[in-house]
C-alpha cells in the first residue's frame, strides 16, 4: 500500500501541473503549437483542480495519518471539474477543439483510475 500511495502522491504532482498548463493554455497563453481559445470559467475550473491535487500529493508524500483521504478528495474534486469541461463543452458553452476533448478524456480516465485504486486501499485496509 505504500508503495500505491507514493505512486498516485507522485502521479498527483504530475496532474497538478497538467491542470496548471492547462489554465495557461485557458488564459490565452500559447505553449509551441498547442493553443486554446480563451475561457475564464476553465481558467478557474483548472486552478481549483491544480491546488486540490497538489494537497493530495504533499498529504501522501509526507506520510500524513489522513493521507488516503487527502488523496480521495483531491481526486474527487479534480475529477468533478473534468467533468464539468466536458459537459460544459457537450453543451456549447465553449469551443472545442481536438486537444480539448483528447485532454478531457485522458485526464478523465487517469483520475478514474487513481480513484479506483484508492478505494481499493480503502477496502483492504479495514
């Protein structure tokens, strides 16, 4: 189980810079040939994300007692926002482009999958 936990507080690091690349790519930033239309509200969604992850990853690379709960969350709230661009794109409130829905669907299915093995953990640990 540790060494899970130091893999998804590792993969979390990795996330969080993700999500803030993303926020630049949403504030209008170009990084070489990826460029995104410029969403204020992703921006935000992106941010939020970023931080929450970052939490998850210093609870569980610090060994914290409440680090599989840090984790949980962090993934929790990070998968919510995902969720909430593709939506948010399945119904036009922004455009889409083919990095955005690539991004969305890899992210999507990372964090589901970082769930998962966390509530495996919590299931071997009672």
């Amino acid at each position: 189980m540790e060494a899970l936990r130091k893999a998804l507080g590792a993969l979390s690091l990795l996330y969080a810079l993700i999500f803030f690349g993303a926020a630049l790519l949403h504030g209008g930033l170009e990084l070489g040939p990826l460029r995104e239309p410029v969403t204020v509200p992703a921006v935000v969604v992106e941010i939020v994300c970023g931080t929450s992850m970052i939490a998850g990853a210093y609870g569980a690379l610090t060994e914290r007692p409440r680090a599989w709960d840090g984790l949980l969350y962090a993934h929790a709230v990070a998968l919510g926002g995902v969720l909430l661009g593709i939506l948010a794109l399945a119904f036009g409130a922004g455009e889409s482009t083919a990095f955005s829905t690539w991004y969305h669907n890899l992210i999507a299915t990372a964090l589901a999958a970082g769930l998962a093995g966390i509530f495996y953990v919590s299931r071997v640990r009672r």
